[in-house]
DNA sequence: CGGACAACCTGGTTGC
DNA sequence: TGCAACCAGGTTGTCC
C-alpha cells in the first residue's frame, strides 16, 4: 500500500500529535504483526518510553523512543496507524494498542497482516535485513543524474523493475514507478543499461518531481490508505497512467495499456513511452 | 544476473 | 443470487 509520499505524510500527521507522549502499555491482539524481539519482550521494552520523533527510511517509519530504541514499522499493503482518542470505535483488524499517557491510543491495524514492526536498537538499524540494504532517498542530495546512471550502467534488467528495486532507490512502488516512467517517457520494458544521458536526466526529473506532488497531495488513497489522523489522500486524482487501462492518455490521447511484469501490473501510454 | 512464480493474507470487483 | 476467478499500494525466497 504505502509507498514513499505516503509513509512520509504518516510520519507528518503523527509528528503534530505523538512527540513528547509517554507509551504506558502495549495491547497485542495478534502477535504475528511483531517481527522482533518476540512480542512479550516487545511490550516489555516500549512500556514507560517516551515518543521522542517520527521519521522515514524509504517505505519504513521510524519511531524514536526514549532509551535509544527505534521502532520500525513497514505497511506492507494494508497497514495503517492511526492516533486516535480512547472512545473510537476498534477498526476491524486491528493488531496492536499503544496506550499514551493522555489517554489516546495509537493503533496499528492491518487487513492482510503482511505489515510488521520491529524494535531495534539505533546502531542495529543498519543491520536489519531490509532497511540495511535500501537505496539512496530519492528526494535526498545524493540522488543524482550521476547517481542514477551508475545505477543503471549495465543492468539489462527493465527499467521497471529496477524502479521498484529498493536497494537501489528507496521509497517507489507501483504507482509512483509508473508515473514516473510515464512523465519520463519511458516504456517499462525498456533495458535499464540503454537510457542515453538525457534519458537518465528526465527519468531523475520524473522521479523527484512525482514524489514531490504526491506528498504534497498527501498521498494516493486507492482504498486502504489514511495519514496517521485517518485521513485520506488526494494523488489517486492526479494519476495519468495507473490503473487507467483503457482511458485516453493526458499528454497524447492514446488509450492507456497495461501488461504484467512479475506478476503485477504496469500502466503506460504506448503512445509516448516507447 | 534476471525473470517467473509462490507464499504470506483478506476482501472487493467482475463475469458467468 | 451464487460462486469462481481475478485483482490489490510489498517483500522474500525458490527455482530455472
């Protein structure tokens, strides 16, 4: 579900709300959503810690707590956070309460369970196993035309693909991939190695200036979606390629095309992205 | 290296 | 109405 505009506009919303809020005790309806350490451990470590910071690692959030230790969350599809105060109603799926000193709840719920949480200690994350390995941030000075083309030089592999490779890019996923790849005016197929320069530079272009509009949108909500207050996002009005098969493209007026690309789908325009 | 596919899950949509 | 098939924002592992 989430990718990078999205996570980052959690970690916006929560940021308003949760810094400063001490975690009096953790409530776990469904122990499989904790990856690390088992979950007795887990509610015995964040109890009597202190919120001190959100942030975001590609599609990972992160929240710094009291003591030097992170909690990592990865959405996965259908994962979602949500602060809220103690009368609301439980959202079906719902997996873990943290109960705040002022009584609200943060809730981790999750209809497909694919999301999970880690607590880690500062130093370690570097070592976990998926945030250790991702790619440069997109929207961060060091993700350059250079950048770009290094990453790219002799991979034969299509340029889709390796879009959603976060150990190279951190933070893109399928709707932003195509996007991007569509702004670029590149055909998803494309062999990564054989982007001339200028190519290179509009795909870099492309990438930056699509992440930048949807969190400035606060993300695509398809249908699971919502920030940290429950509220949805507005980019899903934006899309020019995905899950458009069929209707005419915005820059050309060709109808939008879709093929699958191990197993998932890839939207483009076969009128301007050869 | 690269690609296809299954697995992990639930639920919404589509078509017969 | 019923039911099966297919689809979904992600990641990881296996097999060829």
């Amino acid at each position: 579900m989430p990718e990078l505009p999205e996570v980052e506009t959690i970690a916006k919303s929560l940021s308003a709300s949760l810094p400063g809020l001490v975690i009096e005790k953790v409530e776990v309806l469904n122990s499989q959503v904790i990856a690390a350490p088992g979950s007795g451990e887990f509610c015995r470590l964040v109890a009597g810690r202190k919120i001190l910071g959100l942030s975001r690692r590609g599609k990972y959030l992160l929240m710094s707590l009291s003591g030097d230790l992170v909690l990592a969350v990865h959405l996965r599809m259908t994962g979602r956070l949500i602060h809220t105060g103690p009368g609301e109603p439980l959202a079906r799926h719902t997996h873990l309460i943290f109960f705040l000193q002022n009584g609200t709840q943060l809730r981790y719920a999750d209809t497909r369970r694919f999301g999970r949480l880690w607590l880690l200690a500062p130093g370690s994350l570097s070592t976990h196993p998926g945030i250790g390995s991702l790619g440069v941030e997109p929207l961060s000075p060091q993700f350059t035309p250079a950048y770009l083309a290094g990453a790219l030089a002799g991979r034969r592999t299509r340029l889709k693909s390796l879009l959603l490779d976060q150990r190279v890019v951190a933070g893109l996923g399928n709707i932003y991939a195509d996007e991007a790849l569509h702004r670029a005016g590149l055909h998803p197929l494309r062999p990564a190695c054989t982007l001339t320069g200028e190519e290179v530079e509009a795909l870099h272009a492309a990438i930056r200036e699509v992440l930048r509009e949807g969190i400035a949108a606060r993300g695509t909500t398809v249908r699971d979606y919502t920030d940290g207050r429950g509220q949805a996002g507005t980019f899903q009005e934006k899309l020019r390629v995905y899950r458009r098969q069929g209707q005419p493209c915005p820059r050309c007026g060709k109808p939008i095309a879709r093929l699958v690309l191990g197993g998932r789908s890839s939207y483009f325009c076969p009128g301007c992205q050869r």
